[in-house]
C-alpha cells in the first residue's frame, strides 16, 4: 500500500498526551481539501485548485520539514478536453489524492460543479514529482468514472488504498446518498467493472429532502483493521463552516465501519477526530476532508484543511500526528 499525508488539529477519543509540532507556516492559505505525499526530502502538497498563477486548476506546495511551505509547480495548466466535455461550466480541479502505484505517481481528482452530482474523477500519472527531474510531465490517463443526476451518488473526492491481499480501490462520494467505494484494475487505475454498483461506505440517513452532508472519504490500514475517515456538516462558508471529521474502523475493506461506541457510520455514526475548539474561543474552524500518510518512520499523519478566524475566515493549511491509545483508537495531537 503506497500513500502519503500530513500535518496538525484538535481531538476527542484516548491516548496520552503528545507534544504538537510547530504550525504550518509560509505558503499555506488558499488551502482547501489537501492531500500529501514526500518524495525524497521533500513534501508534497496538492489541494483543491484556488489561486493565482497556475493554482487556479490544482494548486501545488512543497515543504522540506512538514512546516516550512511555499508554491510549487501545479500538474495541469488547463482542463483535459475530456472534462471540458463531460462537465459543463467547471473551471478548476477539486479534491486530490496522490498515491505512489506500479512505478508511477497517480493523480485522482475531481471534476464538478457547485451543489450538482454531474461530476467526473480523472487521472493523471507521473514518474516523479520533482520538476527538474528526468522524466517529468503529467500524462492524462482521462476519465475513472463519472456520476449524472440520474445516479443517488457524487463521483468527487477520490481515494485510492491497495488492500492487504493487493487489490486496488478507490473510495470517493459527497452528500447525495452518502461515500462510495469502486475496485479498481491493478493496471490502469480505473473500475474493474465499470458496470458494478458502487459499494456504500457511510451514509447520514435524513428526512426526505434534506441534504445527506457527508464527504471526503479516506481509507488507510493499521493493526489489521481498516480505518476510514470522513468529514460531516458544512464547509466552505469560511468562519461559519462547521465541518468536523469522524473516524470508524473494520475488519473489512468494504465494511461496515464502527465507530469506537459500536456506531454504524453507514447510519451516520463514527469517532469524532477533528472538530473546532468552543466557538468564542476556536481560530480554526471547520477542521475536514483529511488525508492520512504513514511515511517511513511509521508515524500516521493528517492533513487538513481549516478555516482561520485571524485572516478572514481563508482555508488553511494544517497537520497532525495520530497518537495511538491503550484502547487501539487514535487521537490527533
């Protein structure tokens, strides 16, 4: 299993107490929906495309010590064609994941519109991350899979996990009837059955006609259960987001995943993980859409993003280490 992720955040579970690391600092607002990879001594953050200068698709940071951030080189300049015919009216790429598979880099990410399900996953794969290097360039491997306003699913927010017995998938799903998950082929990166339903994952039951607020799926493996992660309630409305992020595990990659309580978050259970501080009190607010990378040191990392009350409510950059309690349940410090 190859991925990558970072950085820093607030709580709830058990473990002991662990000394937070210093704050992201530099290049890390606009920063929306992250994920994280290192490549070397460097790394890698790639994020929802807000910005100027090229980051108006995805936008890309690099970072030496996990602290210390500035731009990097985004992977696309414009939209694929493909996109631009599948997706009417969409101007930048949302939601990323880097993964490291067969050789190659792989790039998921998302395609839409605001508040509509007519949304599409591409890809795009690599050899290096590393611009000056040998080989570079983003090779557009198109289309993954695509969702229509005839489907109760919202094909954004990919993310890729091999399994212990090394099948691919790719988790994705926002609001509608909640997160999704999809096998994938070992070769190519798209669905071994582009016909098969995708699976559920979680999903927050809801009177009819209200909205299902549930995104961001992320699954990753440790002490022989899988854990996912997702992100519950509203983002993207700056100070007044209430975005939080819940955590469930199981045995199996498909599920059901429970939360420490025994919750099923396929009825909108789980273990909050991430949350706010008290209103009058909390900078950041709205912490969400979390990635996880276990580097070579074996330590679990998210990355997040927050919105922060001292500059305007912009989405920011943040990272956290997971301590691991007595009771096999995480905290994020």
């Amino acid at each position: 299993m190859a991925r990558f992720v970072a950085p820093l955040a607030a709580l709830l579970l058990a473990g002991g107490a662990m000394a937070q690391a210093p704050a992201p600092d530099g290049d890390i607002r606009p920063v929306h929906d992250p994920v994280l990879i290192r490549q070397g001594g460097t790394w890698h953050v790639f994020s929802t495309g807000i910005g100027k200068n090229g980051q108006g698709l995805i936008a890309a940071r690099t970072s030496p010590d996990l602290v210390h951030w500035r731009a990097g080189t985004p992977p696309f300049a414009t939209l694929p064609d493909w996109a631009v015919q599948a997706i009417p009216g969409a101007k930048n790429m949302w939601a990323p994941d880097l993964s490291f598979v067969n050789g190659r880099y792989r790039l998921y990410y998302s395609v839409s519109t605001f508040g509509s399900n007519r949304s599409a996953i591409g890809l795009a794969t690599n050899m290096t991350l590393d611009p000056a290097a040998p080989g570079y360039g983003w090779r557009d491997e198109g289309m993954v899979l695509q969702s229509m306003p005839t489907n109760d699913y919202n094909a954004i927010d990919p993310a890729f996990i091999a399994d212990g017995q090394g099948r691919h998938w790719l988790s994705f799903g926002s609001f509608w009837s909640g997160l999704k998950l999809v096998e994938l082929d070992r070769a190519t990166g798209k669905p071994l059955n582009p016909r098969a339903r995708p699976l559920t994952l979680a999903s927050r039951p809801v009177p009819a006609g209200a909205p299902s607020i549930i995104e961001a799926p992320y699954i990753f493996a440790r002490g022989g259960y899988y854990w996912l992660i997702a992100s519950y309630d509203y983002c993207c409305k700056g100070v007044n987001s209430t975005y939080y992020t819940l955590i469930g595990r199981s045995k199996s990659i498909t599920g059901p995943y429970l939360g420490k309580d025994g919750s099923s978050m396929l009825a909108g259970g789980g273990t909050i993980l991430l949350r706010a501080d008290l209103q009058e009190q909390g900078r950041f607010r709205g912490p969400g859409h979390a990635g996880h990378y276990r580097g070579t040191d074996g330590v679990d990392r998210l990355v997040y993003h927050a919105y922060d009350k001292d500059n305007d409510g912009a989405p920011t950059l943040r990272v956290a280490t997971l301590e691991w309690g007595r009771d096999g349940w995480p905290t994020a410090q």
